[in-house]
C-alpha cells in the first residue's frame, strides 16, 4: 500500500455539521451558570450589561436556571435590584420585550449590598451564591464582572480569593472579567496581570475589548481569509498605507474623573485602535481557536516599530470651543471637574510600522479623537497607485487610490473604490465606490458586542479576548509616545467640530498622504 493509501486510509470520516459540536453554526447555549456584577449601579451595567443579559435570555442562549447578582453600595432589597434590571432592559436591550422571558430571567435576580473591603459583605455574597447554588442549580458555575474603576481590581479579586470564590474544582468553574483600562502603562499593566494571577488562572480571566466583540470585527477575518481576491494583494507589495480611525462626535459628557489623566491614547489606541491594526497585519492562523489567534497577534505587536522622530510622526491636542452637532459646544477646559491646567489630550494620532516581510516599508496611521465632526470607526487599506497607465493624464487626473474600506460602526460595512470610466464618447476615468451594508445584506440584526462576549465568558471561550501579553506588548508601544508627548511636546488646542489640530494633517503631508475624511 503506497504512503498516499495509507494517509487516505487513516484519514478520519468527515464529520456531520448536523451533530459536530464545533460546528458554529449551531446556537452555543451556556450550560448551568450564574453572573455576578460588582459595580451594578453603574452606567455600563446599566446601558449594556444587564440589556445584553436580557438579549442572551430572549435568544434561549441562556440556561432556564441562569442567575444573576448585582453588588453594590446601595440598600436595595431584592425587589428593587429587579425593578433596575426591568427598566434597564426595557430601555436599552436589542430585542423585544417579552413578559415570559422576563419572569424567568427575573427569578434568578439577587442583590448583596456592601463595600469590596468589607469581610462581611463578601460572606454575604458566598452565602447567596451557594443558595442560588442549591434552587437554582448553579452548579458552582459564576463569573465576576468587575465593572468597576481599575484601582479597586485588586481589592476586589483579593477577596474573591479569601473567601473562596474564586476556588476552581474539577466539576465547576469561577472566571473573572476585567473592563479596560488595563493598567495607565506597562508597570502597572504587569502589576495588575500579577494580582490578578494570583487568584485566577490564565484560562479563567477574560479582559474584555468590547470592540473585539463587535460583527465587522470579526467580519475581517472573513474578509481576508475565505476570499481569494483580497488576501493576494494584502501586502506591501500592492498596499500604500492603512488609516485606522476612531472618532467622536461628543466631548467627555460625565467622565472628567476617569478621563483627566488617561487621555485618548490610553483610552483608546492603547485597545482598540492597536488589537484592529493587529487584526488586519497578522498572518493566517492555522485555526481559529484562541491559543492560535494569540500567537498571530502577538507576533504583530511584537513586530510594532516606532518613528524615530516622535516630534514629526505623531500628534496630539485637546478639543477648544467651537460648533459641533449644529450648536455651540465648550472646551475641554472647561467641562466641569477639569482642571484649568490639565494637559490631557482628547486628540491622539500616531504613524507605525510592522517590520515583518508582508509589510515592511508600509505605513499604519492610527488617530481618534473627540469632538470631532462625526462618529465613526473604520479601517482604510489604502492601494498603491497603478505602475503604469496606458491613457493621458487629462484622462486620470481626478482618478485617487483604490481603497477598501471596513466601517466598523456605525454604518456598518464594507466600502471599495476603485476608477472607472465616465459615461460619454470621451474617455475620463474617475473614483467611483461599491458598497456593502450588513443591514441590507442580511434580515437579522447583528446582536450587540457584549451580548457575544458575556457568553462567551459563560462558555469559556476565549478568541476575543487579550492575553496579558498582548496588553503589555501594547504598552511597550504606547509608553514611549505618552512620555514624549509629556515631556517635550505642546499639547495644540483645535476647534470642536474639526478634524483634529493641524499637527495631525503636517504628520502625513510629511509623507505625501492625507488623512481621510470618512
């Protein structure tokens, strides 16, 4: 029997999608669990998490059985932790309120009032948690959302562990969810990773990106690697530059006491704007579980190159007075609780490199900001100009770079530009776009980023979620633009309503590009 007889022979029979459990496309259906909430009075538990509950729930992707605990400062019995949920839920979830669905979700609710320093408090939500255990069979099974401010993280997973909450067991599970930030820079960082592995293991901590989690995310997976007409030209070899852009259309609202201090870079390029720059530069995985989408992204990170000049290759500014949404909007200077002093950016833009063979000599621009003239989020792959045109100049000469486009939200998408030719007996060759909308190509709505990632914390189910080291490969990125930027550079003042200071558009005009004006 010839070796290629052997290997036909020993292959295992194609399983049936009908009954193969990784299939995704079945339902994935979390088993017998519970969620506990630390910080349930606050505006993300309020405005996505409880909704995102409820959206799971409605779907049948929750068990009959699921409970779910909120704990905070506030003296609320039982009775009035659910009517919080019912109004939360009414108002923000994605899908339709049904009385059933509520009443059984409803059941499961608990509240513990108390403090995360407090011993007593924390007994009080073991002894919950082990009657939720006993009627609504739990099974032991709980994940702890930390929605809370960052500094009380190691309070609070410390007393998970003394009075054991966070013990595994070989019939049930414990896992912790972490919200961004993930530190304010790499020491910190790699503080945080210590406390925290300390109680829980790698496996059990999930850091949530909620962009991460979001369909056109996870779209440009598809995009790359199940279309042969992309992944081909997706390199230095036919790519100009890669534009990454977060924008916001409103100031800091209510955040002045998170946001003073951290600033966009944190907030935002240090996550977001970073995991889609790795998402679009990685090589193929050889599958998608976690551990080989990690090792992908990693390798991305680590490849990461600054600009020598930091002076000339970023920019930073803070948004002044000015018209943004039709009416006269106040400087960041003057949101209340800033500082008149305060050296906060609420603009931040950076060019990199990834020195890798795919993308050597390729450019990755990377801005957000707020106050700028619109909200969105996209990613731009930006062509190379073709090496030669067989027609006149007049012909082209309003002819730019093909473009593809991803717009991660609002309008989520896919856009392509590319030239063709003006209808007439001349020949004029001009940028004309092919467009994809996920709301015109498919009749069900994509389900919200948290609703995916909840479950997929219940499940176990890591792909989306950072690793340790990603979050400090991203700080070694950032640290050294932060500390630039605090020690030598000014902090340029633009209007509100603008597209950022005038530093930003000197960065890529040094290069010959321009930012795009989505």
């Amino acid at each position: 029997m010839t070796d290629e007889a052997v290997l036909v022979k020993n292959r295992p029979a194609p399983s049936n999608p009908l009954r193969d459990p990784q299939d995704r496309r079945l339902p994935r259906i979390a088993g017998p669990c519970g969620l506990i909430i630390f910080g349930v009075t606050g505006d993300l538990a309020r405005t996505k998490l409880m909704p995102a509950v409820y959206d799971l729930a409605n779907r049948g992707l929750l068990p009959p059985g699921f409970a779910l605990v909120g704990f905070a400062r506030r003296e609320w019995a039982n009775e009035d932790f659910e009517k919080v949920v019912h109004d939360a839920v009414k108002e923000h979830a994605r899908t339709p309120f049904r009385e059933e669905v509520w009443k059984q979700l409803r059941e499961g609710c608990r509240f513990v009032q108390g403090e995360l320093g407090d011993d007593p408090s924390f007994e009080r939500l073991r002894t919950t948690i082990d009657e939720l255990d006993r009627e609504r069979g739990t099974n032991g099974n709980h994940a702890f959302y930390l929605s809370v401010p960052p500094k009380l993280f190691p309070v609070t997973v410390r007393q998970l562990k003394e009075h054991g909450l966070a013990d595994q067991g070989t019939e049930h599970w414990r896992r912790v969810v972490v919200e961004k930030p993930f530190g304010h820079n790499l020491e910190s960082a790699r503080e945080l990773n210590q406390i925290v592995s300390e109680v829980f293991p790698p496996e059990a901590v999930f850091r949530i990106d909620h962009y991460l989690g979001k369909e056109t995310v996870q779209n440009i997976f598809a995009l790359r690697f199940a279309n042969q007409m992309f992944e081909p030209v997706w390199n230095a070899n036919y790519v100009d530059h890669v534009q990454i852009t977060m924008a916001e259309d409103i100031g800091i609202g209510g955040r002045a006491g998170y946001y003073d201090g951290i600033g966009a870079a944190r907030d935002v390029i240090q996550n977001h704007l970073l995991q889609l720059l790795a998402l679009n530069a990685m090589e193929e995985p050889v599958s998608f579980d976690a551990r080989a989408l990690r090792i992908e992204k990693q390798k991305v990170l680590a490849a990461v190159q600054l600009p020598r000049r930091l002076d000339l290759h970023t920019a930073h500014g803070q948004y002044a007075d000015g018209w943004a949404g039709g009416r006269k909007v106040g400087a960041y200077l003057d949101e209340e609780g800033i500082p008149k002093d305060s050296r906060t950016e609420t603009y931040a833009a950076i060019k990199l490199e990834v020195d890798t063979r795919r993308w050597a000599g390729v450019p990755f621009y990377l801005r957000t900001g707020k106050r700028l003239p619109k909200r969105v989020t996209e990613v731009a792959v930006v062509f190379k100009r073709a090496p030669h045109l067989p027609f006149a100049a007049t012909a082209t000469e309003e002819l730019g770079h093909n473009t593809l486009v991803m717009r991660i939200q609002p309008d989520e998408g896919i856009t392509i530009r590319f030239g063709s030719k003006v209808p007439g007996t001349q020949l004029e060759i001009r940028d004309v776009t092919m467009d994809f909308a996920y709301g015109g190509a498919f009749t069900e709505s994509s389900p919200e980023a948290y609703e995916r990632l909840i479950l997929d914390v219940l499940l176990g189910d890591p792909p989306l979620f950072p690793q340790h080291e990603e979050v400090e490969l991203s700080w070694q990125i950032l640290d050294p633009i932060v500390d630039f930027w605090a020690e030598h550079a000014k902090l340029e003042q633009y209007p509100s309503g603008t597209w950022g200071p005038s530093s930003a558009d000197e960065m890529l005009a040094r290069d010959g590009r321009t930012w795009r004006r989505p």
